[in-house]
C-alpha cells in the first residue's frame, strides 16, 4: 500500500487520511521528510547567488512540508492515542527531532545567509521573520566553537528522550493508580452517571461488577468533592499524590532530577546563568526578576485568602481538616452560603450543548463564524468528531476537531494542537484540535460536564479561535506561534462567555426537560466566584515556583533527595501549605518535564491573566457581546499569531500596557 503521508492529503484543508493510515507509515514519513528537509536546506546553503530575502527566508519557510505534514500527525496520536507501536517509536524518533533541529540552527552556512539578509524595501512581517531567524540560531547555540556544539547536541538528544521517558511513565502511573472500589455504597456522595462511568471504566478494565475512578492529570481529583466516605476520599487523594515517586517502576523522581540537570548545564554552556534565564529571553517577561516579583507579590494574599477558607471548613467538618477534606467541605459550605450546589447543575451541562449551544454560539454571536459538522472527513479515532468553519460571508476558514473523550491510549490534562498551519505564502487553511479528558458515559447516557469541565471546554476553544483566526504569511508565525507566557492570553479570554447571560441562557438547559439553568442560580454562581479562590491561587502558585525551583538551579545544586527539595522549595517561596498541594508535584509535572514547552514557563498561566482581565474589562467597558468589539479582537490579536510583538497587539487593542490591579480583584487578591 502507497505510504498516504507521502504525498499532500487531497482531503478538504488538507485533513491527514487517518482512515487509510497506519502505525508503520510514519516512520518510513518521517525518515523521508528528515532526509528532504536537510537537502533542502543544503540547497539554500549552496545557493551560489548572494542571500535575498526570498532565496534564504522564504525558501527556508517553504521547506519541510513533508516533516511537518508527517510530525504533525504523529505527535497528535502521541499525546491523544497512543498505541504500543507508536510509544516505541516515539522513543526512538524523539532524539532524532532533538538532533535535526541541532543539524539546522547549528548550520553555520544557513546562518551566515540569514545575517546577510538585506532587511531595507521588507515589509514589517519579513523583518520580524528575519529577525526570529536569527535569534533563535543564537538561542540554539550558533556562537558556540565546535566543541561545545557537538557538547549542547549530545545535551539535546538526551533531554528529549528522557523527557519522552518521563511522560510515558506519567500516563502509565496516572492509570496505575486509578482506584478499585467494590462496592457501589463506598460511592456515596458520587452523581449518579459518575458512578455509571465508574462501574463503565471497572468493566472495561476487566473488573466487571465493581467501580474504577480514574485520575485527573492535576492533584485535585474531582470526585473529592461529593465523595461522603472521608476514608475513601483520603485513599483517593494519596494515589493521586503519590503518582511517579512511589519508588516504584513507574517513579519518575531520577528523571525530573536528570532533566534539572541538564538544562542546567545547557543554560551554562549558552552563557546563562539557569534555565529560567534562558528561557525568560524568548518570552514577553522582560526577565526573570519580573516573574519572580509578581509570584511574590501574589503568594501571601493567596496563603491568607486560603487560611481563611480553611477556617470556615474546619468550623463545618467539625473536625481537624486533612487535605482530602477540603474539596468536600469545600462544596459543603458552598452550598451553605451560596445555596450553589455544582453537582446539581451537572444535568443543565450536556456536552453536545455546551459544545454547540455554548461555544459555538459564543464564537457566531461574536464573530460571525459558523460550524457545519463533516460526518464524513474522519479524525484518528471514532470519538474525533469534525466541524467545517466558515466565516460570516460563507467562505471557508478552517477545519475544527473535538476530541473530548478519556481513554488509556490518551494523555492527561486537555490541549489544543494544529494538524495543518495557516500560511498565506503556502496557500494553507488551518485544522486545529481540541483534546478533553471527560469520562466517557455508557453508551446512550448523557455526557454530564462539571462546571470546570465546562470551563476547560470554553478555554480549549479559545486556542482553537487563535489557531483558526491566523492570518499571516508565514507558517512560522501562525496561530498560537506565540511566547509561551501569551499563549494562554486568548483561551483565558473565551473563558468570560461562559456565564454571560446570552451565552448561558442558550446552552445551560437540563438535558432531559430541556428547562433552562433558573436565573436565580446564575446570579448566585456569580456571587460565589471569590469563595475558593484561595485555593486555586495557592495551588497555581506551588506549582508556578516548584517549576521555577527546579529551573534556577546549578549543575551541582541538583538536590539528592527531590520530595526534600519541593518541600523546601514550596517552603522558600511562601506557599506551603499543609492543605494544598500544588496543582502539580514533580512526580507528575508533564507540563515541566515532558518536553519542554512550559519548562520555567509555568508562570505564563498567570502572567497571561494579567492580559486575560484587562481584555475582559476592555469587553465589557465597551458593550460586551458585540459583532464589533469581536472583529476588533480578531483583526488586532488573534489573526496577528506571532507576526508582530505580540504585546504591541495587546497594546493596540486595550490603547495601553497591562494593569495587574484587574487579576487582583479578580482573585480577591487586593
């Protein structure tokens, strides 16, 4: 059979033929854009005319089409479905892409014909282009003598497949530690169809008649909140702790410690001195002293908000609190003060309204845009459900996929990714993913989202937005091609449709009477917004310092003993707290570890908030759900991906720079 990832897919936006796909093409892909890639760039080096913009910039942005069409594939199994034959060869391929992104920013050739580019008669997108070349060459270690090049290429190929290693134990030991439970009345307190998807999960595991509750990616596990057996809760609040530093095969403490090192080391051969530096300069941050100060500043407002919150639980529980008290308390004195009961709005959150009554409705009342789902263009897996997107004069904008779903071939957490880059230069629309983890209902019951739930599914889709409005050039700048401390920025912004009266009044209805969410209910969900800030902040925040204490380490000061370090480390930064731990702990720190996107960059959550409230200020001062206020964010943000400073596009749209006094309020942190 004809390898289909060959060749340009001759589906609509170029979707990949996943349906005539199978696990063995992507290697021999792989192989061949890798190969084509490299000649490729050896033709542009070996160019005898002079560096142009055209014959060295643009060449270069129209090379490796067929590694990015074959990556990009592969890694979306990767992260949402994974087979035994792809793990392996995610473990071989991954030094591979370390070792060839080396072959090209090491290029000393490549380089010499970029720093040759004459930039004068360039409009502002090529400059920047340019520019980004440049820098990244630098960042990658073209100054570097000989040896220490080929030393920062050995440093690479290790810390990808390490940090490969550490996210296949993560997945493992996220399903290792799912919890058996026998008998349905230990599940009291359990929503019924949470109960359903338990006795569901058992069973295909293997354990017909009993009850499995799977894990979450974060600390909190969902299930803490209604679970009225309190031995229960603490059993299950220590299997989601102890993930990856049990000590036993699936342990991932020596890999975190390893990973530490090495970045370590790198920062120190590029002339830095930790690898928060190094990765500050490729973000909006201005340093690393920036981030550290507002973390600071934020830390003992939230341990106090916190204290206090813990205060009220204790005085409810009537008993000491212990950490897998506090969820469940947590809704308790909700309900008592708020008369908000999340688990009872679950019947109003159906997921195929929230998905169309919800966010689709927010993104056509705000920017016109319509979905028309493809029943017949097929995702990689029979859950991928496929939308066609146009804009409002019906012409074609993109292709949507939504992948809401758990399963043990997926990873944690949820995520947005691209399978096809916007790019005027190469005459491409984009395809763009989102992946929930949602337990999966017996078939024919409803799918039931948590308020969070909810709120993930909004937020995905905010990257979706970002992804889909691209509209630039070049495929480098494309969508959400952004600093990683303003990714975040326009997924935290869809977030505010979720309770705007239009938008809940359409898809908040009960899912069997069709009633929709009594308004009485909104008005007190709105008052309850600042009751467990304190915990949300002091959770973030562990996890924004534990990232940044791994990541200012030296190459001797990696510590022996890592449940010692993030003990100290929690401590030194003002956030421990015997309640909370952080979001996550370094057993199951994916984010951090498992690659390196969010690597010392963890903070960019936050930091991208402070953007995230002022915007919804922005909204709101001037109308709100506005077609026009939706184009003006469209024309000057989302389309923009990376083609200018991003921060001159926020900029452009709130006439100013950032304030951090609106994310204050918001979290009741003045």
């Amino acid at each position: 059979m004809t390898n289909p990832l060959l060749e340009p897919s001759t589906l609509p936006f170029g979707l990949p033929p996943f349906a005539t796909i199978q696990d063995s093409h992507y290697a021999e892909a792989i192989d061949a854009g890798l190969a084509e890639h490299l000649a490729e760039i050896q033709s542009i080096v070996d160019n005898p005319e002079p560096a142009s913009f055209e014959n060295t910039a643009v060449a270069m942005e129209r090379s490796g089409r067929l590694l990015e069409r074959a990556a990009a594939s592969f890694f979306t199994l990767v992260s949402a479905d994974a087979s035994e034959a792809i793990r392996e060869l995610e473990t071989e391929l991954s030094p591979r892409f370390a070792s060839h992104q080396d072959a090209v920013y090491l290029n000393r050739g490549l380089y010499e014909r970029f720093a040759a580019i004459d930039p004068s008669g360039l409009d502002e997108e090529s400059i920047r282009l340019v520019q980004e070349y440049l820098r990244e060459f630098r960042q990658s270690g073209i100054q570097l003598d000989p040896d220490d090049q080929e030393k920062l290429k050995s440093l690479n190929a290790e810390l990808s497949r390490l940090g490969t290693e550490y996210g296949q134990r993560v997945k493992e030991a996220m399903k290792a530690a799912a919890l058996l439970v026998d008998d349905a009345t230990e599940l009291a307190g359990l929503p019924a169809d949470d109960i359903a998807s338990a006795a569901e999960a058992a069973r295909t595991a293997g354990h017909e008649g009993k009850y499995l509750l799977t894990l979450i990616q974060p600390s909190n596990q969902p299930a803490l909140a209604s679970l009225q057996n309190r031995e229960l809760r603490r059993r299950l609040y220590e299997a989601s702790i102890a993930r990856g530093s049990d000590g036993g095969s699936l342990d991932v403490l020596d890999l975190a410690k390893a990973l530490a090192r090495l970045r370590a080391e790198k920062a120190e051969l590029l002339g830095f001195g930790n690898y928060a530096e190094l990765v500050m300069e490729r973000q909006t941050a201005p340093d690393f002293a920036a981030v550290q100060a507002m973390l600071n500043r934020l830390a003992p407002a939230a341990i106090r908000n916190a204290d206090a919150e813990a205060a009220a639980l204790a005085q409810s529980a009537g008993h000491p609190l212990e950490a897998w008290d506090w969820a469940y308390y947590s809704s308790k004195v909700r309900r008592e003060r708020y008369e908000v009961d999340e688990q009872l709005l679950r019947p109003y959150f159906e997921l195929d309204r929230v998905l169309v009554d919800g966010v689709f409705f927010a993104a056509t009342s705000l920017f016109g845009i319509t979905f028309h789902e493809r029943q017949d263009l097929k995702g990689y897996h029979p859950d991928v459900r496929v939308w066609e997107v146009r804009n409002e004069d019906s012409s074609e904008l993109g292709l949507f996929l939504g992948d809401y779903y758990a399963r043990d071939s997926k990873r944690g957490g949820a995520w947005m990714n691209s399978l096809v880059d916007q790019s005027t230069l190469l005459g491409t629309k984009p395809v763009v993913i989102n992946n929930l983890n949602i337990s999966k209902p017996p078939a024919g019951e409803p799918t039931l989202l948590t308020l969070d739930e909810v709120r993930t599914t909004f937020h995905e889709f905010g990257h979706a937005l970002h992804g889909l409005f691209s509209k630039v050039t070049y495929p480098r700048f494309s969508g959400t091609s952004v600093p990683r401390d303003f990714v975040e920025y326009p997924s935290q912004v869809n977030e505010m449709w979720i309770m705007w009266h239009e938008i809940i009044g359409n898809y908040a209805r009960h899912h069997a009477t069709g009633e929709p969410l009594p308004h009485d209910i909104v008005e007190r969900l709105n008052e309850s917004k600042l009751w467990g800030e304190g915990f949300a902040t002091t959770e973030y925040l562990g996890a924004a310092l534990l990232d940044l204490a791994w990541h200012v380490l030296d190459v001797d000061g990696v510590p022996q003993d890592a449940h010692d370090f993030e003990a100290k480390a929690l401590a030194a930064a003002g956030v421990a707290h015997s309640l909370i731990p952080p979001r996550y702990r370094t057993g199951y720190f994916q984010h951090i570890f498992a690659g390196d996107f969010y690597a010392a960059g963890y903070y960019s959550y936050i930091w991208s908030e402070v953007l995230d409230a002022e915007t919804v200020d922005w909204f709101t001062e001037n109308g709100g759900l506005l077609r026009r206020n939706g184009e003006r964010f469209r024309s000057e943000l989302l389309s923009r991906g990376n083609s200018r400073d991003p921060l001159e596009s926020f900029r452009t749209l709130r006439g100013r720079d950032a304030s951090l006094d609106p994310l204050l309020k918001r979290r009741g942190l003045q």
